[in-house]
C-alpha cells in the first residue's frame, strides 16, 4: 500500500471512528459506498439522522487550503444521494467535507459543510432535526437496498 492510500485509510478510519459517536438509536452510518451502476465510484460515508442525510467524504488539508475539485465531487455525491432516495427532500441531503488530522475546520464552502474528525459528530447532531424516527427508518431502507444491489452480482 502506498504512502498516499495508507494515509487515505488511515483518515477515512478517523472519520468512521468519529461517526461512531452519533447516538447508535437515532442515526444509521453506512461506510465506503459504491454507486450503483459505477465500479470506481464511492463515497466514504452516509450518515442518516434526525438532522437529515449526509454524504460525507473524507480529505487531507494540504497548507490549510481547501481543494475545489473536493468541494464539487462530494455536492454531487450528495446530489447523487438525493437522487437515490424516495421518502424525503433532496434538500434535506447535505454534503459535508471532513478533514483529517485539522481540529479547527468548520464551516461552509459553498453548499458543502465543512468540519475536521474531531468536531463531525458535534456537527451533524447539533443541525436542526428534520426528520422523524419513521423517516430516518426509511431512508436507511431504500439506500440499504438500492446500495446493496450496487455490490450484488445479478444473474445473466
């Protein structure tokens, strides 16, 4: 593994670790997601709950700047998130930049939410809620499946 891919691991494990202090009851996190009908395609993470979706991925800070190419490719996962769910508004889906090994980051670019591993749980739970348990129940449902046939191979 090369310097830069285990760095990457090492990040997206932060993220995921961090993500495990969301209230287990009220939130739902799927990890490393494959888009259906894409074979390179992923996303790091999907947090559903009651302050709504979140397609979050995850970077390095190189010299305190934020990349453009980041901020675009994670507001059209969420948008491609969006497109996957029924049962809610695609506005209630959020993209959101986590930066690795930086305690400082918080904000917005854009309309992508911008926070560090170390303030991630904080910020998503402290939005407003805007989904009801039933909701968050439903999400979780049609992503599982509509992502599960994205890994699942299919007959001839």
């Amino acid at each position: 593994m090369s310097g830069i891919s285990f760095a990457l691991a090492t990040a997206e494990h932060a993220t995921a670790e961090a993500l495990k202090a969301l209230p287990p009851r009220e939130w739902m996190v799927f990890q490393d997601v494959c888009w259906p009908g894409r074979r390179h395609t992923d996303i790091d993470h999907i947090a559903i709950g009651p302050s709504g979706v979140f397609g979050i991925d995850t970077l390095a800070r190189p010299n305190g700047r934020l990349r453009e190419s980041a901020v675009r490719g994670v507001a059209v996962a969420a948008s491609q998130i969006a497109g996957l769910i029924c049962s809610v508004p695609r506005i209630l889906v959020t993209p959101v930049l986590c930066f690795w090994g930086d305690d400082e980051s918080t904000g917005w670019a854009g309309e992508v939410r911008v926070c560090s591993a170390g303030n991630l749980a904080a910020t998503l739970a402290s939005r407003p809620v805007v989904l009801t348990p039933e909701q968050v129940r439903l999400v979780t449902l049609e992503l599982d499946i509509v992502l599960r046939e994205a890994v699942v191979p299919h007959p001839a």
